[in-house]
C-alpha cells in the first residue's frame, strides 16, 4: 500500500526534487513572470507563517475567491502549511445568498480574495459576523486604494511571515507536521443547483491519492507548459494542473486576468500563443469555439484551401478511427495521406496553438465524439476524462498512445469500479447501470450533512449517481453515457439519458446553439433549443428573404427541424440515437444558457433542473396542439 501522504509532503518532497524547475507562469504588467518549485514552497512558508502569527489556529476554514493566477496557488498552500481548510469559491458567484450561504456554513473564520472580487466580499460581510479577516492579494486593483475595517493586504501578511519565521520557525515546524493524511485539505461546494449547495469535504490523503492514481492513466513530461483555462476552484484543476504539474517538474501558466470573466476569456489566444503551452485544460464548450474558429480561419481563406481541408480532414478521421484501432480494416493506404496533410495543412493550424499543443483534456461534461474525432485530425488530440469532485475527482481518463473515442478513458489504478443495477446488484461489462468506486480518493462526506454522506458512500463505496458501462473488449475502459438526474421517463415508465443527442445536435448543427430533450412521464419528447440567431438569418437572407418576416422566420425554424430530422428515419443520422427519444416538438428559447442566469454551472455545462424550471410554460406549451406546429408564434418571437 502506498505511503499516506499529505498535501505539504508532497509539496516537500517534490518542490525539493525540482527547486529550479519553473513552476507557475503569469503575466503581470505586460510581461511573463517566472516562480520556480523552490519560491512557491518558501513563499507558501511566508503566507503560512503570517497566517498563524494572524491568530489562525489549525482547523480554522479560509474561503479563496479570486480568478486563477499565481496567488491563488500560493495562498491555497500557505493556508495549508498553517493547517487551515481551504473552502475555495467560484468566481461566477454573485454577491447575495451563494457567497453568504458557503462562507457561513463553512464556518469561515478568514477570506483570502483579490482586489476585482473584494467589492462582493465588502456587499456581505455583515451577513458574515464570524469572519475576522478579510486578506487582500492586491496592493493596488480596479475598484479600491483604500482597505477598510478588518481588511489586510498579502504582502502584509508575508512581511508578518518573514517576522515569525525568525522568532518561532519551530512552532511553524511543528505546526505542518501535526497534519495528517486524514486532516481536511478542502471544503469544495456543489453548484447546488436543486438545493442548498453540498460541501464536499475532502482530505489531504485523497488528494495526494488522486494524484498518485491519475499517474497510472496520464504522464506529463517534465519542463512542459500547462494551460490551465478551468477555474482553480474545480479540484480538477488541483489534481491535473497544480499538484500533478509539481510532481512531473512541469509548470502552470495562467490566462491573463481582464477587468471581467468574458475580457478574462478574451485573452485565451493571446495566452496560448505566448506561452505555447504542450498541454491545455479546458471544458466542451471551449474546445467547440476553438474549433469554430479553426474552420472560420480555413474558410476566409477561400473555397480551394476550404474543399482540400474537409478532404485532409475526412481521410485522417477515416484513418484514425476510434484512436485505438488506427489504421485497421483496410485505411492503412491513408497513412501517406495524412502524413502530407498534416505537414502542409494541419501543422499550419497547430501554429495558432502555439504549435507545441501534444494534447488537452476536456472535463466538466461528456465530451462530442466528432469533436475529438476533429482534434485528433488535425493533431491536437483532445481527450475525455471523467469524474467528480466526490471522488477528488479524477476516475478515469484517456491519454496518449491510449484512447478510444467515445469512451471516458482507462479507470485509475488503485482504485474498484462496479456497475451496478437498480437493486445494486453488479452487472456484467458492456451492460449499463450506476457508476460506483471504492478508493482513497473517495470524499470524507459532506459538511455537516451526515443524511446525504449516508446516502452517497454505502460501506465505503461511492454511489456516483452516473449511468456507464465497463468496455467488455478491454474493461480498463469505462464509458460514461449520461447522469440518472437526467434521465428521460416516458409515459410507460422507460427511461432513457438525453447528454447524447443534445451534444450531438448542438456539435453538428450550425443552427443550434445548445438543446435540452425533455419528457417527464408524456406521451413523447420535446426540445427547448436555443437558436445561433446571426447564423441562421445569414442563411435566409442569402436566400433573398428578410430575416424578420413570417416567410424568412419560417425559413430559420425549417432550417433547425431538418437537423433534428436528420436523426430520423431517411435522415443521414438515422439510427444514431432511438427514434422514440427525439423530440416531436420543439420550442426556441428567447436567452442563451449562461452563468449569469444560472441555466449553466461555472465548468459550462448546462444545469437541466434550471432552465427547465424557467421555461416551464413553454415546456407546458410544446405539450398542446398549438405548440406541436412548428410554425407558432413563440418560435416566431424568440427569433
């Protein structure tokens, strides 16, 4: 059994291993700024130091809310070096109930925060009596110059730091190394979507466990740069970026911080292309933009280099397969092929990734198999993985050299993974039922919610609430199909997951920007769908009708049903999905699913209970006559 380390051992260990190794990457004042293993560790110990001679005691919670950058990573490791939970918050909440709801039932006592975010800490601090510090990253930022009652600058606390590492360098000692393995390292808060948000509580043994885990299925090279563009609040972005990153000697590089989070999303390709990284973690929907502007970039370039693309493209994905069996069945004669594209064509597109890209992992949602079948063509492998943060969160992921398209990837090592049926009873490989695991990455719990701890961990297996099946030609392989929330239950009682179709239709259709199937016990399904507007009246008007006339609105909804169509009898994607789970009516969706309205979560994916509870009369409507006619009147107005 391997050695139950904590996080600071880690740290120790590996940060000693590689003390040069440049470690984390950021922009600051224009330029790339540098800190190596050896300066994140001393750094940690100033934070850490200052933290205690602050009056924090171990086990006290600290809430994080910031953007991702080198501070975030610092601050995290200084709170722990000085034995607190850290209770990292997503920048995507807002001012009011969320942020008060996680700093008070965390029991917060201390709030680490940077200047763009400390104006929503200063809106609720008197709903949040029993914090005594707020600590400021920033010496300057947009919104303040000034720090008000009970609010200290970083550098502050670093300089106090400095101070008692000369005086008690012992008791700080003494204080990291009295945390053990089972001490808690985190409280990760759900995006409590259908309720008050669960606190999963998780330990420094499940962390360093993920990590030593995740390295049986992935291998990072050492020097490499890692793009993280996930939020650092994901545990993912723990496991896959900061503490794997650490083990293999490689770096974080981070996206330059806008006054916002969508001029922050606007500096990507800047960050890309200066810092070339070999490795990005990223979400669905963002690999979707990339490769919307890989193809918009190809077609400005006029029809020839557009028709030789599609052609380099389809004769590589015929080539590649399913990843796994590249090559077979009589494609080897495309080798020569793909090798000449990918010199004179695809390597070219490579260059607006910085043209070192080896691959990115998607994570946060289940993954378009076109869309890795895409970034596998044009060599920038783009891999599924899987998992949650109850289990800290890593359980599978595909890799170099080892994938299979459509799967979530090879399941870690250590760690049992069963499915199981309704009566959970273990079912046989290549037959779906629940995901459950059994490892040291499992959570602690929840947060002072022992009902819903009892409910998820059952004699120390982990109930993931997941629909998949284990690969029966190689049941390393595990392939997610969808969540049991989400299931679909017709009016006879069968059930069926919807995650396949929606992402399918929104990859493949120019016309739709996201889809959500419905059916809750009715006698057939139906489709809130949100339309791309400027896409589709471009179309009608190269058509020669005027975008909002009743013959032009027409023509747009013609457009967006023969896509659906297409999945049906006579379609080109006939037999792809089952015909009684497509949608008999569907109903266009006046907003856009966004963070901001809540009708998705901060990983991009889109939260069902929410915009089915929002556009519950339309859903009421797409049930009556009138609805079932495309042609009706709320289609007309969402257009």
């Amino acid at each position: 059994m391997a050695e139950r380390i904590t996080i600071i051992d880690y740290i120790e260990q590996h940060s000693r291993k590689f003390p040069d190794n440049v470690y984390l990457r950021e922009k600051v004042d224009g330029a790339w700024k540098e800190i190596t293993q050896k300066q994140t560790r001393e750094t940690a110990y100033r934070i850490g130091a200052g933290l205690m001679a602050l009056g924090l005691e171990k086990g006290d919670k600290i809430a994080l809310l910031s953007e991702s950058r080198a501070m975030w990573v610092l601050a995290e490791m200084g709170a722990l070096y000085a034995g607190a939970t850290d209770v990292p918050l997503s920048v995507n909440l807002g001012e009011g109930k969320d942020l008060v709801f996680r700093i008070n039932h965390s029991e917060s006592k201390w709030i680490m925060v940077s200047g763009n975010h400390l104006p929503k800490i200063r809106a609720i601090m008197p709903e949040c009596p029993d914090v005594k510090k707020v600590i400021v990253f920033d010496d300057t930022a947009f919104d303040y110059d000034t720090l008000e009652k009970d609010e200290i600058r970083m550098s502050e606390i670093m300089s106090m730091g400095d101070a008692f590492l000369k005086a008690h360098e012992d008791e700080f000692i003494a204080r990291y190394k009295s945390i053990g393995p089972d001490d808690y390292a985190n409280i990760s808060y759900t995006s409590g979507t259908t309720a008050d948000p669960k606190g999963i509580l998780l330990t420094h043994r499940n962390y360093t466990a993920n990590v030593e885990q995740s390295q049986s299925v992935i291998t990072i090279d050492e020097n490499d740069v890692m793009l993280i563009i996930l939020p650092l609040d994901h545990c993912f972005a723990h496991v896959a970026g900061i503490y794997c990153m650490m083990h293999y000697g490689g770096s974080i590089a981070f996206v330059p911080i806008g006054k916002n989070a969508l001029a922050t999303l606007r500096n990507v390709p800047t960050a890309i292309a200066e810092t070339r990284p070999h490795v990005m973690l990223s979400v669905p929907a963002l690999a979707r933009n990339f490769k919307k502007n890989i193809e918009g970039g190809i077609k400005k370039k006029g029809k020839t280099t557009e028709k030789l693309f599609n052609f380099a493209l389809q004769n590589a994905i015929k080539y590649n397969k399913e990843y796994y069996n590249r090559g077979t069945g009589g494609t080897f004669w495309r080798k020569p092929l793909v090798d000449l594209f990918d010199k004179i064509l695809f390597s070219k597109v490579r260059e607006s990734f910085g043209g070192r890209m080896k691959f990115f992992v998607g994570g946060g949602a289940l993954l378009d198999i076109e869309l890795q079948k895409f970034f596998c063509a044009v060599g920038i492998p783009m891999f599924q993985g899987y998992g949650l943060t109850e289990a800290t969160p890593i359980i599978c992921a595909n890799s170099m050299g080892h994938a299979r398209f459509g799967s979530s990837g090879r399941i870690v090592r250590p760690m049992d993974c069963v499915i199981l049926d309704d009566e959970g009873k273990e079912l046989p490989h290549g037959t779906r039922g629940e995901i459950v695991i059994r490892g040291e990455n499992v959570m602690a719990g929840y947060w002072k919610n022992p009902k819903a701890t009892a409910d998820t961990i059952v004699d120390n297996w982990l109930h993931t609430g997941d629909m998949g099946y284990i690969c029966p030609d190689d049941p390393s392989f595990l392939y997610v199909v969808g969540r049991f929330k989400s299931l679909l239950i017709s009016s006879d009682g069968e059930k069926y997951s919807p995650e396949g179709f929606e992402d399918n239709l929104t990859e493949t259709s120019k016309w739709v920007n996201a889809c959500v199937l419905h059916n809750n016990q009715n006698p057939y399904c139906v489709a809130l769908i949100v339309p791309e507007k400027k896409a589709l009246q471009e179309a009608v008007e190269k058509k020669g009708l005027k975008a909002d006339s009743e013959e032009g609105k027409k023509a747009m909804l013609d457009l967006i049903q023969a896509d659906v169509n297409s999945y049906k009898k006579g379609g080109k994607n006939e037999g792809m999905f089952p015909e009684r789970w497509l949608p008999t009516a569907i109903g266009l969706c006046d907003e856009e699913f966004t963070i901001a309205n809540k009708m998705m979560n901060s990983t991009m994916k889109i939260v069902r209970g929410k915009v089915e509870e929002h556009y519950a009369s339309l859903l009421e409507f797409l049930y009556t006559p009138e609805g079932k006619n495309l042609y009706n009147e709320i289609n007309f107005k969402a257009l």
